[in-house]
C-alpha cells in the first residue's frame, strides 16, 4: 500500500458536483493498493497514520498526532499511485490491485482508521470520478509504503 498524507487546513471530495466528505483540520490521504498487499499492511500504516506527529505543538515544533489536535480523516482510493514508469513515459499499473481485491482492502483500511480514530471518517466513492479540494497546512505532506517502511 502506498499513501500520501496531506496535512490540511480543510478538505471535501465533491462526486457529480455534489460534496460526498468534507473535513476541516486534518489528513486527506490518498491511498494506493497493490497486488500483494494484506490485512498486515492495513494494519502497520492505520497504525503509523494516527500516531505521525505532523501538527505542530504550542512551540511551532512538529509534535502532534492527528488525535491529539482532534483532526479528521478524509481517505481517497488512488490507483495511480501504483503507477510503473520505468520502462516508458506512459505508466503502467500492472502492480495495483485488481478491483475485486482492491475495494474490500479499501474498505478494511477506512475501517482501521475509524476504529484507531475513534469516530467515523470521510471516504471518496471507488472507481468514482471525484473532485478533490484541499488546503495543504504548511505544506506538510507525507508518503508511505508499506513495502518500504522508511
């Protein structure tokens, strides 16, 4: 699974024009899933996600959780991440997730999230096409892999 977390002042994911989430202080994450992926990297990146400390503290230093500041969760399926562009200028996605695979992995990670957060989160529509708004905090965004714990 690969992610990028977005550090943000406000987030929405708008489907037919029409505001399907909206957060204010928080992440939108945009999430990638391969092939091999498994409930154990669910696992590992819900974890990792809620204790990054990104939020600043009352001294400007980065020291925060997501639950420490009382931050939302927007999550949004993005099979580009995937994307191989090794060989040629046009990508390839051959390493994400076929659908079948994808959506109820997709639907765990949401899930994991809501249980370590505890309250809901805000989700896009798999497979929809959604326009995403956000206000980047800082910037401040990070990626991860779970195939490459850094």
């Amino acid at each position: 699974m690969r992610i990028v977390v977005q550090r943000v002042s406000r987030a929405q994911v708008s489907i037919e024009g029409k505001v399907h989430s909206s957060i204010g202080k928080g992440y939108l994450i945009l999430l990638g899933i391969g092939s091999d992926d498994t409930e154990e990297d669910i696992t590992w990146l819900a974890q990792k996600v809620v204790k990054l400390r990104i939020f600043d503290d009352a001294n400007g230093v980065m020291n925060l959780s997501i639950q420490d500041v009382g931050g939302d969760i927007i999550v949004v399926s993005q099979f580009t991440l995937m994307a191989n562009y090794k060989k040629n200028n046009r990508p390839s996605w051959i390493k994400a997730a076929p659908h079948d695979i994808s959506v109820p992995l997709y639907e765990r990670f949401c899930e994991a999230l809501s249980k370590a957060m505890g309250k809901p989160i805000g989700t896009g529509e798999f497979g929809a096409n959604m326009k995403v708004e956000l206000v980047n905090d800082g910037p401040v965004t990070i990626c991860m892999d779970t195939k490459n714990k850094e």
